[in-house]
C-alpha cells in the first residue's frame, strides 16, 4: 500500500451539511458545525459530501464549495475524506482531483446509482478513478442507497491488493462483513463500520473506526464507545455506552417522532441543545412543532436533552 492509513481510526462523522430555509448552501453554519464537532466532540476524523452531507442534493460545483470550505475551517487538525463519488465515471474523476487539488486526506466514493453497469464496468469505474488522483480511495459500500451490486469482502481484498481500494466503508445492518475484511485484509487497509444500527458490533467485530450520519450528535459518546472496544478491550463498558446511544437509533429505526428523515432529526437535535442544526434541501422537509415536542421527550427520558451528560453513571 503507498498510504500511511493509521490516520483513519475511530470516529468520524458523516458530518452534515448546512442548508438554508430557501435551500441555498449555508457554510458559515456549516463550517460553525464542523468546528463544533472538531473542538467540541473531538472526533477523529470528518466525511464530508457523504450521504448525510447531502451530495446528492448538490450540484458538482457546490461540492467544489463545500470541498474549499473544508480545507478552510478544519486546517489539517483532523484526517478529512472527501465524498467524490457520482454515477459517472467522468464527474467522479472530476470531483476527485478538485478533492486532491483541495487538500483531501482521502476520497469516498459510492457505488454507482440508479443505472445498474455491470460489476466488470463498476471494477473499471474504480480504477480509473484510483489512476486519476493520488489519494487513499474508500470504497463507499452501500447497496441499500445505489443499484450496483456490492462488493464481497474477497473482491475487496483483491482490488486492495491491486492498489485499487484502501478503505471501505460498510453500509449494513449486519457486521458480517467486517469480520470477514478483518480476516482477509485488515491489515493492509482501513476497515469503518458505516451504518448507525449496529455501531458497537461493528467496532467489536474488528473495525478500525465508526462513519455515520449519528455521530453529528452521538460523537462524544460514541469516542468513549470507540475507546472502551479498541484501547480498553472492555466490552462489557462498550456495550453499557451503546445502550445509551441505542434510544438515538430508536428514533428514526423505529420512527418514533413519526415518518421524518435522520437527518431532521439530528437536525432539531442540535437546535434544541442551543446549537444551529440547519435545514436539509427539500424534499427532506424539517421537524414540525409537534415532531419537536415528541422529540424533547424523548431525549428527556433517554438522558439526552443535555449531550455532555449522556453517560452519567455508565461507571
């Protein structure tokens, strides 16, 4: 591997971009949000442009903006991986070498979206993008949110062998993959667990680190989660931490405020703690008055009306 990769360890946010009530790209509040998570959470890393950054509600040259406004606030603090992956091959080399030109640490790059290529023309699709740019490659492996068939921890292992892949990040419910890259190759490349249903087993199973849309309010304690698996190898305090970021999940696993979308609910989230949550572009409308209500109970009741109490008493 031509990369030094233990920079990529422990959490990193999937952090969101700030829109604002007219859709419009805000980055000062985005770039407030950032550095709250850097100063404030001490997060390990940032994904910015992923899924729960919206890039897929953004033009190319608005991911441009918010690729400069990322070298700009976070000033080389944390690792940052760019999401540069489009369904076409041509955008993603593009959006890849302005991630370069940018400062990235890294790419994550997405299978390709509603087109189905073949998984031949998806291989070519990476290694071409690899070819054009001089940065870590992660593969974004997310079959729930693209029409590409994924990639199999032994294709994984083999394209990492080609120099192709560097890191993956896995987007399922299950762990299963990730104990099976720890096994064929987790030595040679950065292993993330990528989804907020099973963050603990994850970490447990033999991730190097945690991507998710939740960490934008659940970073804190998911670094005492992360600490107690890998540092500490104590599961059993793992295991007391997930119970308490499990009542997060809940909230949109089990659409306890009703049919709304993640990332409204981190949203409103860091709006009732007194920070600026944003707004998401339409059609991924806000919380309304009611929905918040629900939700301040629930985060009463769950211990999360104030973040930096979360864990009391965990011990």
């Amino acid at each position: 591997m031509p990369f030094a990769l233990d920079r990529f360890r422990g959490i990193f946010p999937a952090a969101l971009t700030m829109f604002d009530k007219e859709n419009r790209l805000d980055e000062k509040a985005t770039a407030r949000h950032w550095e709250w998570l850097i100063e404030d959470q001490r997060v390990d890393g940032l994904v910015i442009a992923g899924t729960s950054g919206e890039f897929i509600a953004m033009e190319s040259e608005e991911r441009k903006r918010v690729f400069r406004l990322a070298g700009d606030v976070v000033r080389g603090r944390v690792p940052v991986i760019y999401g540069s992956g489009h369904y076409s091959t041509k955008i993603s080399i593009e959006l890849s070498e302005d991630a370069q030109r940018c400062g990235a640490d890294g790419i994550i790059v997405i299978l390709p979206y509603f087109q189905k290529p073949s998984k031949p023309a998806v291989v070519e699709h990476y290694r071409r993008i690899r070819k054009a740019v001089d940065l870590p490659l992660m593969l974004y492996n997310n079959p729930h949110n693209s029409a590409c068939v994924d990639f199999s921890p032994v294709e994984i292992a083999r394209l990492a062998d080609e120099d192709v892949f560097h890191m993956v990040k896995s987007t399922y419910g299950t762990v299963e993959p990730i104990h099976d890259l720890s096994y064929l190759v987790g030595d040679r490349i950065a292993i993330f667990y990528g989804s907020f249903i099973a963050g603990y087993e994850g970490l447990c199973a033999g991730a190097h680190g945690w991507i998710s849309g939740i960490l934008n309010v659940a970073a804190k304690a998911a670094k005492e989660l992360y600490k107690a698996i890998t540092v500490d190898r104590n599961c059993e305090r793992g295991f007391r931490i997930w119970k308490r970021i499990l009542p997060l999940v809940h909230l949109y696993t089990h659409q306890q405020i009703g049919p709304v979308s993640d990332l409204a609910i981190y949203r409103s989230m860091l709006n009732l703690w007194g920070l600026e949550g944003g707004y998401s572009r339409d059609p991924f409308f806000p919380l309304d008055g009611e929905q918040v209500e629900k939700l301040r109970k629930k985060l009463e009741q769950a211990g999360w009306i104030d973040p930096d109490r979360a864990l009391d008493g965990i011990g």
